[in-house]
C-alpha cells in the first residue's frame, strides 16, 4: 500500500512539473500573451473633399506592450466601386507643421499619432481605405472612407438674348455664355448643349439656333453640328464665352403664317466629366 502512494505521488509531481515547464516556455515565446496593436480613431481633415484637392488623415494607435508599431494606409479595392477609376496616390507620411488641422492634436504624442496626405482621384465618389497596424506579431485592421465630390461647371447670360424673336431672315438674334469650372487642375472638360424646347409642338418652321464661336477662347472651345460646345478648361478662374445665334431662312420665313406666335424655352446644359450639371433657362416668343 504505501509502494502505491509512493507511486501515485511520484505521477502527480511529474505531471505537475510538466504543466509549469509548458508555461514558462509558452510565456518566454511572448506570442499568445502578446497584444495586438489598436488603431484608436481617425482624424479626417475634411471627411468630403473636392477633386484635385490633398486631404490630410490622422490615425491615433497605441500598443500595450510597447512594441514598434509599423503604420501603413492602403487602398481598399475590395470595397471600392469598380465603376470609379482607381487613380490613387498612396497617403504619404508626413510630419504636421503648426497651421495644419491636425498640428494640435498630433503634437500632444507624437509617438502615437501617424499623419498622412491622400491626394484625391479626378474621378468622384467614395473611396474606401485600409490602414493596418503590426507590432510583427499580430496586425490590427481598420477600415475608412472619403468622399471625393465634383462641383458643376458655373454658366451664366454674358449678353441675354431678347424676350421676343421674329421669324424674318433680316433678323439674327445673338447671345453669349460664359462658363467656368472651379474644380482644380490639371484640366476639366465640359460640354455645353443648346436646346430650343417648344412649349406648344406645331408643325411651323422655327428657324435655327446654334453656337458659332468663342470670345477670346476659339482654341480652348470646339463645337460639332448637334450644337454642342466642348471646352477644355485649363485656368479654373479663367471665363469661357460661347457665341449663340438664331436665325430663319427665307423658306421658313415664307412657309410660316402671319400671325404665327408660339413660346420656347431656351436650355443651355453644361456637363463636365463627372457628369455633375448646370443649366439656365430663358423663355422666349418666336413669331412672324
């Protein structure tokens, strides 16, 4: 009986010292007690952003364990729209001088905070990222957007045209536009569509409206015979005038009773290549 306590006894502290032996050399291999960094917040200096433009991006992240933590922001094009064009220049690390948004804030620990600039795609859209933090153990990931947004070409009447048109060959009614496009270079390119819209449809010739040139500008602006202008815009700041002309042959002069009279909108459409549009209207009469 005693052999067999002895015996029993013996087992218990072999397992015993087996146990602790495994915990030391789990522990002195760092890895299952080791913490995964955390990414705590991001800083979005603006969340929305207009084409052409930097963003700055600051990202707070710590790691309880000390480690050297290795920071990086990456496209996400798992959730990026395929139909966006993925024009992207990686964010740039950079060290925040005073005067930038996230001066203050990143100033206060240095050693924790990371500062990068995204500059944003021609295209517009969301744009989704992923940054990542590894301590060379574990990587934590955390995912974030920015929108990219394109605003509309600006138009407006340089010379309006008259309220009341006549159906008369010696008669030319003329008017100008002028267009702009604030969003930054390299270039935008915009389109402008003449419309005529009856507002009462009738069988009665209404002469022809048309662009015919730019002021100024004839080598910046093109236009085709659906009477669409495009034009390539190079200086934001800089105004591009079109040249609009109506005018009535004398068989539509003829063919058009005399006490003909009917009202039309005219709609002049711009569009740059975001598909982002601007429009201004004028109500007219056209009689003989």
């Amino acid at each position: 009986m005693r052999r067999c306590f002895f015996f029993i006894g013996f087992t218990l502290l072999v397992i015993l010292g087996l146990f602790f032996s495994s915990c030391i050399e789990n522990k002195n291999e760092l890895t299952p007690d080791n913490s995964s960094p955390l990414i705590n917040k991001f800083d979005l200096f603006p969340i929305q952003i207009i084409r052409y433009n930097t963003t700055t991006i600051l990202v707070k992240y710590n790691d309880y364990d000390g480690d050297n933590v290795e920071m990086a922001i990456v496209p996400d094009y798992e959730k990026n729209d395929t139909a966006i064009p993925t024009v992207y220049n990686s964010p740039d690390e950079y060290i925040p001088e005073p005067g930038d948004p996230v001066y203050d804030e990143y100033i206060k620990d240095p050693t924790h905070h990371k500062a990068y600039h995204w500059f944003a795609s021609s295209a517009n859209g969301r744009y989704w990222f992923k940054a990542t933090a590894t301590d060379g153990n574990f990587t934590t990931e955390s995912v974030f957007s920015i929108i990219v947004l394109s605003r509309p070409p600006d138009i407006y009447w340089e010379s309006e045209p008259f309220n009341s048109w006549t159906i008369n060959p010696t008669v030319n009614q003329q008017f100008e536009i002028s267009v702009t496009d604030v969003d930054e270079p390299p270039t935008t390119t915009v389109t402008a569509k003449l419309l005529l819209i009856e507002d009462f449809p009738d069988t009665y010739p209404d002469g022809q409206i048309w662009f015919d040139k730019a002021t100024g500008n004839a080598d910046a602006i093109t236009i085709d015979d659906s009477y669409t202008a495009t034009i390539t815009i190079n200086d934001p700041s800089k105004i591009y005038s079109i040249i609009g002309y109506y005018n009535a042959s004398a068989e539509d002069s003829a063919a058009t009773p005399i006490d003909y009279y009917n009202t039309y909108t005219l709609k002049i459409l711009v569009t740059d290549e975001c598909n982002n549009e601007n429009t201004i209207l004028k109500q007219i009469t056209i009689s003989k």
